[in-house]
C-alpha cells in the first residue's frame, strides 16, 4: 500500500477543451449541492452562468486556472482572479468529500502568495461558506448579487496568507 491516499488524484493547468466540461461540473455542483442553501430559481439563475460556454471558455482562459482530476478525467476547478480573489472553485458532487477542494485550495493559496498576495478573498456561497471558515478564511460581509434577475446572498471572505520565506 502507496503512502498516497489516492494515487489518481491529480492537478494540471486549465485546457481550453475542458471549458464543456468544467461546465457541467459547475452545473452540477450548483445543482445538487446548494439545494439545502439556494431555491430552484436561484440555482438556475446561478447554474445559467456558463450557458454561453464561449463566454464560459474566455473566463477561465483569462484566470489562473486549474483542474483536479481522477483517473485523467476532470472532477474539479478552481480560478484565481488577480492574485488575490477565488473567482470559482466547484467539485462534482460525484467526487465531494474526497479532499478534491481542499486540493486545489491548497494549490490557489500558494500560487496566490507566490504572485505576492498577502491575503486571499474569496465571495463563498452560503453552502460553501463552511468550508472556507474551516481553512481559515474570516468573514468580512454579506452580500446580495443579481443573476439573471434573481437575488443571490453570499460572503465576502479573507485568509491571510502565511508571509514568504527571505530568501
């Protein structure tokens, strides 16, 4: 037994061809995990945001980046707007609970401090505003954003980022 917890799980940079399906995997997570947080009518509002996939494409193209995979197969992403704000990071809920987010938290954070940011922001949806809390992040303010016509509430959220070492 490897020392790995799970050997396929893996990060690489985004690739213009994953924008179809990095959409679903948005669509998806909306979907099927804020139903607890968000009605119908909000998720689909929400959800609609990557129906134009070429806009879908132009954004992710002009963040940085990255995709979680399992067995080579996209399960997850996250964008950094900047170098200080998570502009997305969404998991399918088929691979939730597996450390897929934690990962590419991980991975965002030191990229983020590596381009000299000292705090990282991020606007969590009420559904993964836990998340965040859990990894340090501290809520700032609450919000409401229109989408399509309907009213979303999320937090506005920051971590401190732990200072470079001199070299």
């Amino acid at each position: 037994m490897s020392g790995v917890a799970n050997p396929k799980l893996a990060l690489r940079p985004y690739l213009p061809a994953d924008a179809a399906m990095l959409a679903v995997i948005l669509r998806a997570s909306v979907e099927e995990l804020t139903e607890d947080d968000y009605n119908e009518e909000q998720q689909e509002a929400w959800a609609s945001t990557v129906d134009d996939e070429t806009d879908f494409a132009a954004r992710l193209a002009e963040r940085l980046t990255l995709v979680a995979t399992l067995g080579g197969a996209p399960i997850g992403f996250v964008a950094l707007e900047g170098n200080d704000k998570i502009d997305l990071l969404y998991v399918h809920p088929a691979a939730t609970e597996q450390g897929v987010a934690a990962m590419l938290c991980d991975a965002i954070e030191k990229l983020a401090a590596a381009r000299g940011a000292d705090k990282l922001k991020v606007e969590a949806s009420d559904t993964a505003e836990g998340f965040f809390a859990h990894r340090g992040y501290v809520a700032q303010q609450r919000n409401t954003v229109l989408r399509e016509g309907v009213w979303l509430a999320n937090t506005t959220m920051h971590k401190q980022l732990a200072a470079k070492a001199a070299t």
